[in-house]
C-alpha cells in the first residue's frame, strides 16, 4: 500500500513545485510574517500560508488560489472578518484550523466569512466562526457565514454562529446561503440568540435560523446539528412594549426573496432543533398594566419557497490529522455502518461539487486523482489507516496539499461519499 501511495506522490509532487510556504507568527521572526494579511499579499497562486498560534486581524483573500491553514496543533485566533471573493473557475481557496471571532466594527457589518462571486472552488474546514456570548448589547452584530454568487463551497467540521444584537441591529444566521452552491459537513450551525435586552421602547426580538437558505441556494447537509436562536427575554419598560418574551427561531428557513431560483436543501443523518422561546418579563415593576406572555418556540424548518428532502442512511465521515511533516504518522480516520466498504481517493487538486447518478454525497477531488483500497468499517463504526510520512515528499518541495474522500459502498450496495478532508505535507522547517 505504501509503494502505491508514493507512486501516485511522486506524480502529483510536481504540480506542487510553485506552492510556497509562507509562515505567520505573531512573534516575528527571520522571514516570518506578523499579520496573515501581509503574508496573503505577498502570496502568489497555489502558495500556502501557516499560521501560528496568536491573535491576529482579519483578512481577505481576492483572486487569488491560497491554502490557509493553523500550525499543527493549534487553532489561531482572527479577531475580525475574513473574507474570500473574486475566484476564477481555475483559482481555488481553502482555510482550515482557524477561530475567526466578531469584533466591533463599522457599518454596514460584514459577516465573520464571507465567500462571494467565486466560480472557483472554496474549502474551510475545522473553523469556528463565533461572536462570543459575553460581546455587549451596544456591540455590532454579524451573521457566522454568507457565501452568494459561488459555484461551490464546503465546509467541513465547522462550528458556525450568527450572534443577536439587541441594541443595534436585528437576527443574523449561522449560515446564509444565496445564489451558491453549498455542501455542509459535520458541522454546528446555530442562529442568533439574543442577550438580555436593554434597550427602551424596542419589542422583543426573535430568534432566527441556524441555515438560511435564500433565492438559488442548494445546501446539502450531511451528519449536521441545525439549531434555532432562543427568542429574546421581555423587560418590562415604559413604554410597555417589550415586556413579551421573544418567538424562537426554526433551525432551517426557505425563502425567495429576490425572485430567483426556489431553494433547495437535501439532508443526510442531520437534526433540526427550535430555537426556544424568550420568557415575559415578570419582574412586576408596574410600568406595564397588560399581561405579558412568553414568546413561541420555533420550528424545525420554516419553508416558504422551494423545497427540503432527506436522503437514508448514516453520515460518512473522514478526518485526518493535519499538517503532517517527515517522521510523523498520517491517520485517516472513517465512521459509518459496520461492514461500509471503504476505497480513500484523494487528488492534489479541488473540483466543484460534483453529483454522480445515484450516489449519496458529492465528490469535491480534480484530476489526477488516485484511489486506494482501505478495507471494512468494523463494529465500531470505525477504520483507520496510519502511515508514517518517511519521505513521501521530496526535500525539494517545501509542502503539498492533498484533498481526500472516502468511497463507500454500504451493504445495500449503495455507493456513498464521504465528508471531504483536507492534508498538507509539509517539509522542515515550516
């Protein structure tokens, strides 16, 4: 198995030869960059950008193909928006290890992610995107994640969280989709959830959906944990007309907009939770005479337009350790039904989602790519493959990202494919 894996290495390695590896370390250093910014402008097509253990600001991604990904181990903080837009149908983007945090900012507020006007492929995986809980009612308020106008973008292990604001502005998603293609991949979505109001003369606020999906959005959904925002608490006022608890919101929403396409979501072995409802104020200051009442819970799914399907079965997972550099061990790692059939592809290259006939998933690898047997899911539900990194690449490249999937055949014969995952190699010293 082994020979077989460097066979199909030593063909893609030189496709690699122009992937520069630029480091980020917010410490400095001899040819380190301090900002991610700096060092993605610096970057040229198909480069990779590591990123150290730190606090850094936010950065965008234009135009260009670039690998993002944390140092081993770690999971960097970006205090601010992170965008990615303007691909080609040749260029592709990827960001995987990262915690990308909402900050106060100006107006009008972009989201924590933002993907658009990508023709081009994005990947992010094992990101949280968050406005923490204890961000104050007078702070700016953000959706997790808006991807519009893209071809294709997957996200993979993803903790994606629209945050309320109670003071300022109205409900954000977790994920908002228009207008693109989107695959999620075990992965938490979860609306805006509102802190405790202060605000005067404001009714009390809603809670939202955890994945919006507006005009021409089509969103799979495989092995996901889909969830509501809480509706706001009352506050009895003056004015009398927030004391009523807030309704709350319905893990998935379907609308039309904008008068284009109707959306479309297909779901495999994924939940669907109400946002609860915002209880009334009881706190009998007297202000209001009328009886306040708690607000609703949400729904499941609110569908307005378009449609929502379910396909059977279990999610089909893959995650890997990554990066991997000389001497360490490379463990992929497969969950399904025992007795799945397992065959590992994987590529050096990205692909827009792809959908076969009669296959359960989508495939996201370019060509060449290569496939090599893994052998049966046992009664675990688990199969892992190791490999030790002893000279898969050659000294002379200093990084290769790999792009991999699991094929599974499950005891009906159904062909399905799993979550994608992503494997940077990488040489010393990086």
């Amino acid at each position: 198995m082994k020979l077989r894996v460097l066979v199909a290495l030593g063909i893609l390695v030189p496709f690699a030869s122009a992937q520069t590896v630029r480091v980020v370390d917010d410490d400095g250093g001899v040819g380190v960059f301090t900002t991610i910014q700096d060092a993605v402008d610096a970057a040229g097509p198909g480069d990779t950008v590591i990123v150290h253990p730190g606090s850094y600001a936010g950065f965008t991604i234009d135009g260009l193909s670039l690998v993002v990904h944390a140092a081993t181990g770690t999971r960097p903080v970006v205090a601010g928006p992170v965008a990615i837009r303007n691909l080609s149908a040749s260029q592709f983007a990827a960001l995987r290890g990262l915690e990308i945090n909402d900050v106060m900012g100006a107006l009008p507020t972009p989201p924590v992610l933002g993907v658009s006007d990508c023709d081009g492929p994005v990947w992010v995986e094992d990101v949280v995107l968050n406005t923490p809980v204890s961000v104050p009612p007078a702070a700016i308020s953000r959706t997790g994640a808006r991807v519009a106008n893209c071809e294709s973008v997957v996200f993979v292990r993803c903790n994606l969280r629209g945050q309320l604001d109670a003071f300022i502005f109205g409900p954000i998603n977790g994920l908002y989709v228009t207008e693109a293609r989107v695959s999620v991949y075990d992965s938490t979505l979860e609306g805006g959830t509102f802190p405790q109001s202060t605000s005067l003369g404001n009714d009390s606020g809603d809670g939202v959906a955890g994945l919006f999906v507006d005009s021409g959005g089509d969103v799979f959904l495989s092995g996901c944990d889909v969830r509501g925002g809480r509706g706001e608490n009352g506050i009895d006022t003056f004015f009398c007309n927030s004391c009523e608890g807030g309704d709350g919101g319905p893990g998935v929403e379907l609308r039309n907009q904008f008068a284009g396409a109707d959306p479309t979501v297909v779901v495999v072995d994924s939940t669907f939770t109400p946002g609860t409802a915002g209880p009334a104020d009881d706190s009998s200051s007297g202000f209001c005479q009328t009886p306040c009442v708690d607000g609703v819970a949400g729904t499941q799914a609110r569908i307005l337009a378009g449609g929502l399907s379910s396909r059977a079965g279990v999610a089909r997972s893959l995650t890997t350790i990554s990066p991997i550099r000389d001497g360490e061990t490379i463990v992929d790692t497969f969950t399904g039904d025992p007795g799945d059939f397992v065959v590992l592809a994987f590529s050096g290259f990205q692909s827009p989602g792809v959908q076969l006939p009669d296959v359960i998933g989508l495939g996201y690898l370019g060509d060449p790519g290569f496939f090599e047997t893994m052998g049966v899911i046992d009664g675990t539900g688990e199969l892992v493959f190791t490999l030790v990194n002893s000279g898969l690449l050659d000294p002379m490249f200093a990084g290769l990202t790999l792009y991999q999937q699991g094929i599974i055949v499950d005891s009906s014969l159904r062909i399905r494919i799993s979550a994608p995952a992503l494997l940077l190699l990488l040489n010393p010293p990086f």
